[in-house]
C-alpha cells in the first residue's frame, strides 16, 4: 500500500491531461526556484540584511501576495482561468534578473514584491484543479498537483549545491530566469475553463457562515503563522548554530522539499480515504517532532531526517483548501478562497516578521513556538475536520456536506 502511495509517476500518470502540463509547469518554475531558495537567505545577509532585516524581506513579499489574494479571486470568477495563469506566470519572469543587478538587500525588494504579486492566480490556480477534477478525487488531485511545487525544489537543490561552489549566486539567478521562461511555455498548451456565468446571487466575496467553516479560518491562518515564525530562518540556523556550509544547507534543502513532495502525495489520499482531520493532525504532529529533532543534534546526517519531517509542514494547506471547493461547489471562485488566502497570507506576513525578531533574541524560540503551535493545530484538526469529504457529517444541512 505504502509503495502504490510512493509511486511518483503512478500518481502523475492517474491525473487529467491538463493538471499533468500544470504539474510540468508549475515543477520547472520551482525547479529554477530551489536553485537558490535554500540559500536566499544567506544571500541577503551577505547584502548586509540582519536576521530581522530577513524577516522583513519575507513579511514583505507575505503582504504583498494578501493583498492580490481577493482581486485574484474576484479575476478568477471573470475571466478564463488559464490566461490568469500564464498572466501569472510572465510577471514571475523578470525577479531574478532583478535580483542579479541587486547591490543592497534593499534592492531586492521590489523584485521579491513583483514576484509574490505574481501569486494572485492562486485562486484560478486552486480553481482549475477543482473545475479539471471529479469530486471524488479533488482532494487527491489537489495533493499530487500541489506536489509538484516541492518536488521541483528537492532536485534543482542538488544542482545548485554543485553551482554555488562553482559560480556566484548571481549566476544562479540568470539560469533562474531561463526555468521560469521555459515554465510559462506549458501553459498554453491546456485547455481553456471559462469564467463563471454571471449570478446576481452569488457574493463576490464570502466569509465563514458557520463554526466549521470559521474553525477551517482560523486553523489556515494559525498554520501559516506558525510556519513563518520558523521555516524562513531554518538556512540561517543551519549556517549560524550548527556552521554547516551554504553547499551542505542546500542539500538539506532538497531533504525538506522531498519531505513535502512526498507527504504532499500521501495525504491528498488519505484525506479522500480516512478523512481530512486524521491525516492534517498526523502531518502536524511529525512536523512538530522533526523541529525538535533539529534542535537536538548538530550532525548533519541526523539534521536530515528530522528536516525532511519538517518538510511536509504545508502539506496540509491544499487539504484544507480542497474542503472549501467541497463545501461550496457553488461558490464564487473569490468566495472560495480568496478570502480565506487573504487572511491566510496574512499570518505569513506576521508570523516572519515576528520570527525575524526573535531569531535575534534566541534563535531556538522560534522553534518551541512553532511546534508547540503545530501540535495544537492538530488537535483543532482532528477535532474539527473528520470525515473524508469535509467537515463532519453534523454541518448544518443547509450547507452541502460530503460523506
């Protein structure tokens, strides 16, 4: 059973045409991504960026995807999905030549800005999966297309560990370009979805309307914070605590990205065959116990199991997202989740500021903060979101509810 999950190209091959040239594409863009990601921040402390000089950098690019979260969704609901996403996609393009001609850490601002603007056809991006998938594959869907993202950045780490004891990571950011170019290519070859028809009924923007769906908020929002407040400033950790190489961080990179990939996978069907509640908590709670493995060993052949458990810590969040496109199958596109990425993205901004400010005052807080937060998630979790089609089978039956 467990092998038949661990089939990466089974799964690949049991999705529809178009979410295999989504899964392409969207595995090239990080590809080129995971080149330099594991060492980005590094990169800005040697443009004289302090760890909270770091934190705002994140917090940064965090608002500037919220802000995009509700008018992405409320152009997802107007227009056809797949030229949101190659529109998407371009804007992605020009970051790294921008941020090759960076001299100061100031300077990559407006270029980490343009490129989490980029994001705001995550809503259409969350659209497509579910307008391209049956309803009882949605969440296995969801889990394999969102795989692609981490499994681009468990092997181009692998390269640029190779590069960057042979060239500068300005150099890395110009083959950056190239992947994100190439990437953009595959979209045009997938079927258009129309926009929604226009329904007077239908609220642009939707918040929760009941506990559940308010519950389904606040554990989006408390993950994201959590993740921010650690995730960010693991490189830094590595470099600063346990004095590992940038080549050797990257490598360590690749772990957690393979981490994700594949616990990206695993719980996409298990939430469709065990429930949605089980397998987020599961996924919380090994995350929790690998932070607490990297505090506890400075080797890195020890630091690399424990970080690819950590690895699966945003797993959940497409899980999450497929009970909204569950819950609301006749929602607006905006409704369904552009509210919720607002909010989400939100935490994110929040949380890498406030990590940022308590890596400076011990980098080991940050953490107990996360883990202890990530296993309360998944009580939440497990509490909250049981059956496998969405929240438990007592919601109101005024909402549509899957069993």
């Amino acid at each position: 059973m467990l092998t038949n999950r661990l089939n990466l190209l089974a799964s690949i091959q049991s999705l529809p045409r178009d979410l295999r040239l989504l899964f392409l594409s969207l595995f090239l863009w990080t590809f080129g991504l995971g080149l330099y990601n594991y060492i980005w921040p590094l990169y800005l402390k040697s443009l004289n960026a302090t760890p909270s000089d770091v934190g705002l950098v994140f917090s940064i690019g965090f608002l500037a995807v919220a802000l995009t979260m509700i008018p992405g969704g409320i152009l997802a609901n107007k227009y056809e999905l797949k030229s949101l996403l190659i529109i998407g996609w371009a804007m992605g393009i020009p970051p790294p030549l921008m941020y090759y001609f960076a001299r100061t850490w100031v300077d990559v601002i407006p270029g980490v800005i343009l490129l989490q603007v980029s994001a705001f056809n995550l809503p259409a991006f969350y659209a497509y999966i579910a307008g391209a998938s049956d309803r009882e594959k949605r969440a296995t869907n969801f889990g394999i297309t969102w795989a692609s993202f981490p499994l681009g950045l468990v092997f181009s780490p692998l390269v640029g560990s190779a590069l960057v004891s042979l060239i500068s990571v300005r150099q890395i950011f110009l083959l950056t370009f190239v992947f994100f170019t190439v990437s953009t290519f595959f979209l045009f070859f997938m079927k258009s979805q129309p926009p929604l028809p226009k329904d007077p009924q239908t609220p642009k923007l939707e918040v929760p309307r009941s506990r559940r769906e308010g519950t389904l908020l606040l554990y989006l929002i408390g993950a994201a914070l959590a993740y921010s407040v650690t995730i960010p400033f693991i490189p830094l950790y590595l470099k600063d605590v346990i004095q590992l190489h940038p080549s050797i961080i990257q490598l360590l990179g690749a772990t957690q990205a393979l981490g994700a990939a594949v616990f990206g996978i695993i719980l996409g069907r298990r939430a469709d065959t065990h429930g949605r509640g089980s397998a987020i908590a599961l996924r919380l709670i090994s995350s929790s116990v690998g932070l607490f493995g990297v505090l506890l060993t400075r080797n890195p052949f020890l630091v690399a199991p424990m970080i690819f458990l950590v690895g699966g810590a945003r797993a959940p969040s497409p899980i999450a997202y497929s009970i909204l496109s569950v819950n609301r199958p006749k929602a607006s596109r905006a409704g369904q989740y552009g509210f919720y990425l607002t909010l989400e993205n939100l935490g994110f901004v929040a949380g890498s500021f406030l990590g940022g400010l308590l890596y400076t005052l011990n980098p080991t807080i940050v953490f107990y903060i996360t883990s202890a937060m990530f296993f309360a998630l998944a009580v939440l979790a497990a509490l909250v979101f049981r059956g496998r089609g969405g929240p438990a089978t007592s919601e109101s039956k005024s909402e549509p509810v899957s069993t």
